[in-house]
C-alpha cells in the first residue's frame, strides 16, 4: 500500500494516527483539524510531525493538496445526538458542524475524482438524524459495539464508503484491564453537574421517583448488570465525566448516599481509562485523571478504528481489478460499456470468450 495523506477532522487526542499504524498503513502526511489545546498538545507528544490546521470552520482557506488526500476522517460533536445530552441534533451549533465534514467530504470527492476515501464517527441517535447523515454522506453507516475489541460497552456508527465485517469478539473483560480490585463490578454515580452534583430521588421501593418533590434528593451508586454484545463483565460506555465509570466491591443493585459509601467503590485511573480505549498505557501520562477522562471519553476506540481502517487495503485491490477488467474489456470489445460496475456474470462471459478463443 502507498504512503497515504490523511485529513483527520475533529482530531482530539489523534487516535486514528495510531489507528493507521495498528492497521499497517504508512501515512506520508497527516493533517489534523483541533482547536482544545489540550488535545493537540497531548497529540504533538506523540506525533510531533502532524500539521495543526485549526478550527474546521475555517476549512476553506486551508492550503494543503486536496486533490492528494487519500483519506478523511471526522468524529464530528457526538453531544447534539447523544441520548445523554439533549438530542438536539442539527438545531445545536455543535450538531451543525457535521455540515462542516460533509461539505469537506464532497469537496474531496470532486478534487480527487471520486477518490477519496472517508470515515464518519458518531453515537446511536435518532432515526431522523441518522437519515440526514446518511443522505448527506452516501453511505449507510454499520454499528460496533466496542466491546467487542475492548473492556467497554460502547455502541458507535460508522460511516465509511469501503466494505467492512465485524471484528472478531477479543473476549476481553473489565477485570483484564483493572491495575488492582479485580473481581469487583462496573458502575456509575447517578446525577447530574450544575455547579454541585445534583441527585436523584429514590422512593421507598427502591425506584426513581424524579418528579416527585417529597421525595429526598441523594446521590446513587448504581452497580449495573451485564446487557452487552457479548458475555463477558465490561465496564460502562467510558464518556468525559469521572462519575460515569467506577468499580464496586458490591453486588449490583442500586444504593443511595453513594458518597457515605466512599470504601465501596473507586474511580476508574488512568492507565484503566487508556486501556478502554485501547490506548497505550502511557497515552495519558501527566494529566489530571479528570481530564484524561475527558479526552479519552471524546476519543475513538483504536482497535475498532484500525479494524476498519484493514479494510482498505481490499477495497483498493478491487478497485484495480476493475480497472484492470474494465481496460480488458476495451482492448477486446473496443469499448467500456462493462465499465467499472461491470457484473460477475458478466466477467464470467468475458472469461469465457477468452477461453473459446484460445481454444
């Protein structure tokens, strides 16, 4: 496989630079589009030689070789569509910068005559928000769930105008990924930050009763019950908040005062965070665990990514048989009309004049 020049959209913390190179692929350029100065900063660690390209609104007046890149990649803001957040979608500004990707994506695929290959990341969301993606894009998009590659339950889509399978169950637990209380189970503390955590309220029988105004506000450890892909304990959907993601010493259920049951559960540190992620362990190393939540939990996970991006390689070589077949076919029949599009059966009749003229 060639060099690659790659634009990465939304680049956060680069984890598709280290996606191409698990998937073997040699990258000649990569230009990233990030404006959190935490990010690129933790990226330029890494990968020194990336070109800083800015905030993607100002994409137009970027001067790179766009008839050159081989591949576009974006995660664009995953909070205007996350059922957690408030499902906004294109109303929300950070919703409209799919716009953006989308735009850049066409504007490719007219300077690279169709060339260009392109990979789209978000969360599950709703269906009248897919379907605009999806139109917009071309492509309909194949869910993954990371838990399959990784110690996580986290259910992605993903756009890409290449052919791709699921990846093979890795059958790796929570436990796995733990540096110690292996054994214990993955949970969350309920609640919500508006300057202090805000609880929820909890009746007598144990279930939530949020509209309830006599009923007490308390915070919840909630230990949950494995409802993966697969069988094996994972931890929760890693996103940007600390209190997402604990461990617990104890069954799962749902406690309240969660905070008077500090010996009972722990945060998540952040060689575990990077393991979720299938990060190097050291990917974080001198940042605030807060903040390597953060990062990690807008990242991709590395080995779906590098997955998917294994695929190219095939698709490229069908692409050259076609073309091979299609310039056959021109030599022997004087014209293209199989074109790039051309059917098996066909290229079975063609074998077969082949052969009866060599007979």
């Amino acid at each position: 496989m060639n060099n690659m020049k790659v634009l990465s959209l939304f680049d956060g913390i680069s984890c598709r630079y280290l996606a191409l190179q698990r998937a073997g692929i040699p990258i000649e350029t990569y230009y990233a589009s990030e404006i959190d100065k935490t990010c690129i900063k933790v990226s330029q660690k890494h990968f020194p030689n990336i070109i800083q390209l800015g905030d993607v609104n100002n994409w137009r007046t970027w001067d790179i070789p766009w008839k050159d890149i081989d591949l576009v990649m974006g995660g664009f803001c995953c909070q205007s569509f996350s059922s957690s957040g408030k499902g906004k979608g294109f109303m929300d500004a950070r919703g409209r910068l799919f716009f953006c990707f989308s735009d850049i994506v066409k504007h490719l695929r007219k300077e690279t005559k169709g060339k260009v290959l392109f990979l789209g990341e978000n969360v599950r969301m709703r269906d009248e928000h897919r379907r605009v993606i999806t139109e917009e894009l071309g492509v309909e998009p194949v869910e993954i769930d990371s838990a399959l590659v990784s110690a996580q339950t986290r259910h992605r889509l993903y756009w890409c105008n290449w052919s791709v399978e699921m990846p093979k169950d890795k059958h790796i637990s929570l436990d796995d990924i733990l540096e110690h209380d292996k054994g214990w189970n993955p949970g969350a503390i309920r609640g919500r930050y508006i300057g202090v955590i805000v609880g929820r309220r909890i009746g007598e029988d144990g279930h939530r009763k949020d509209y309830d105004k006599n009923v007490k506000i308390t915070q919840c450890l909630e230990v949950r019950r494995d409802k993966n892909t697969v069988s094996i304990k994972k931890s929760n959907c890693l996103t940007t908040v600390m209190k997402d993601n604990v461990i617990s010493s104890l069954p799962p259920g749902r406690y309240l005062n969660a905070f008077d049951l500090k010996d009972k559960f722990r945060y998540l540190t952040p060689v575990e965070i990077c393991r979720l992620q299938t990060l190097p362990d050291d990917y974080l190393d001198g940042i605030a665990p807060n903040t390597a939540m953060s990062l990690a939990g807008n990242g991709w996970t590395v080995d779906v990514i590098a997955h998917l991006l294994r695929s190219i390689e095939r698709k490229q070589m069908n692409d050259i048989v076609k073309e091979f077949r299609k310039i056959t076919d021109e030599l022997m029949f004087g014209s293209s009309e199989t074109g790039t599009n051309v059917t098996c059966d066909k290229h079975e009749q063609n074998e077969a004049i082949r052969k009866s003229q060599n007979s």
